[in-house]
C-alpha cells in the first residue's frame, strides 16, 4: 500500500513537471514567433506596400478576413458612395475599422462617376469630393489614391497626366494630403477571377521590378488590388500564398502607405 502511494506521488510529479515544461515552451514559442508569417527582417532591402481600392464593397470582408488571418499591414482606399446607396457595406466598413494591421485611406466620394476626363477638368470639384468621402467615412490618414489615374503628389515629388496631377496638388496644399499611385497591379476579369492565378509568378515579377529599379522609387513597390476580386476564392488563394512568399523573403519588409520613403 505505501508503495503503491509513493508510485501515485512520483507519478503526479512527473505528469506536473511536463505539463509545465509543455506550458512554458508554448508560451516562450508563442512569445518569440507568435504567427509564421512575422519572420524577423533584420537587414532587409525592399519595402513592399499591398494596396486594396474601391471598398467597402462585397468583396471587402473576405479582404478583411486576409488581412487579419496573415496579420500583414495593408493599405485600402474607400470610396463612399456605394455604401451611401447599400447600407449593408456598411458591416464591411466596420470590419475595415477594427482592423489593427489595415491603413484606411482615401479615394474619393464618387469615383468620378467613372467619368475621368471631366472629373479631372475641374480640380476644386475634385477636392470638394474628396472632403466629402474623408468626412463621410470618417477618415483620418490624409493619404489618398485618385479613381482612374495613376499619380503620385508628395510634397515636391509628383508624377501623372497634369489634370489629374493638379486637383492631388490642390489637395496637399489645402488638406495636407498625400497621393499614391501604383508600381504593379494584380489584375482581375469581369467575373473577379484574378487574371494571372500564380503566386511565384507575381512574385518573380515583383522581385524583378525592385532589382531592375523601375519602380516609382527605389527599392520601394506599391501593388494594386481591387476590392471586388476578393469575392473569388482563386483571387483569394493568390493573395494568400504571395503574402506567404513576400513574408519568407528575408529581404522584404510588408508596410502600409505610412511608412512609405522618398
Ligand atoms: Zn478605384
């Protein structure tokens, strides 16, 4: 009996010290790596910045939901007008909100009505409506995308067709914006299928853009997405897996617009 007794307490022991030898390994694996995507970049090159436009739309929450499983910052750039006429975006904007690693950015009111020419014809119409959008959707980052034009306009360093150049330049002189363009773009068909499915494709492609230098500015990238691409779940596993490689490489860092360099 007694030795039975003796048995039963070493055994208690035994089962205690793994268990918390178990507990603390977890806890210190947790503490150094805490998700396979944060890799430590200590000497890295390039900066990469993953850019969504035209939400909060249907698509947005699958976005959303990347975002938050790959815990990648993002940029996204919201136009308000479609919620004003769908309230059911609305649950897709909140979503947007509560995301710690998404910059929410601006991208006009109207989109231009997808009428650009005369949109751009008239650069204080332009500003008007993007004040319209910050306020509309609450924004507060300053950092803004023109609909349908690929401009730059930061401080003294600008690029892009002159029309639209002079409403983003009315803008970051009486708001304090800056506008953002795009190096490369993840294209997509009518039906929301992303147009080129293979991840190390595009990401080939992005590492050879950032070596040759033929980006906006060197060593930096900015990628387009779109919203609305999101609800195909091709695009959505595109996505996913290119994040996984720009994460793997040592030499790239994943940021939001904010931390854009000139
Ligand atoms: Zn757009």
């Amino acid at each position: 009996m007694k030795i039975n007794k003796k048995i039963l307490i070493v055994a208690a022991l035994i089962f205690l010290i793994v268990d918390c030898a178990l507990l603390s390994y977890k806890i210190l694996f947790k503490k150094e790596y805490p998700h396979r995507v944060h890799k430590p970049k200590i000497d890295y090159k390039y900066s990469v910045f993953l850019t969504s436009d035209d939400g909060p739309l249907v698509g947005s929450k699958y976005l959303d939901q990347i975002v938050r499983d790959y815990e990648v910052p993002f940029t996204i750039f919201l136009v308000g007008k479609p919620m004003s006429s769908d309230k059911k975006l609305m649950t897709n904007l909140l979503r947007y909100k509560s995301n710690p690693y998404a910059l929410l950015a601006n991208h006009s009111f109207t989109h231009a009505n997808f009428h650009y020419k005369k949109f751009y014809s008239d650069p204080k119409g332009v500003e008007k409506d993007f004040i319209k959008n910050e306020k509309y959707l609450k924004l507060t980052s300053k950092i803004g995308r023109l609909p349908g034009r690929n401009v730059y306009s930061i401080g003294d360093v600008t690029k892009g067709e002159p029309n639209a150049l002079k409403a983003a330049k009315l803008l970051s002189k009486d708001r304090d914006y800056k506008f953002y363009g795009w190096d490369y773009e993840l294209r997509h068909s009518s039906d929301a299928k992303i147009t080129e499915s293979s991840a190390i494709k595009h990401y080939n492609r992005i590492k050879e853009l950032l070596k040759s230098g033929k980006t906006f500015r060197k060593n930096e990238i900015i990628i387009l997405m779109h919203d609305q691409m999101f609800t195909s779940l091709e695009s959505q596993e595109t996505l996913g897996e290119l994040i996984l490689l720009l994460q793997d490489d040592e030499e790239i860092k994943l940021k939001t617009l904010k931390e854009y360099k000139l």
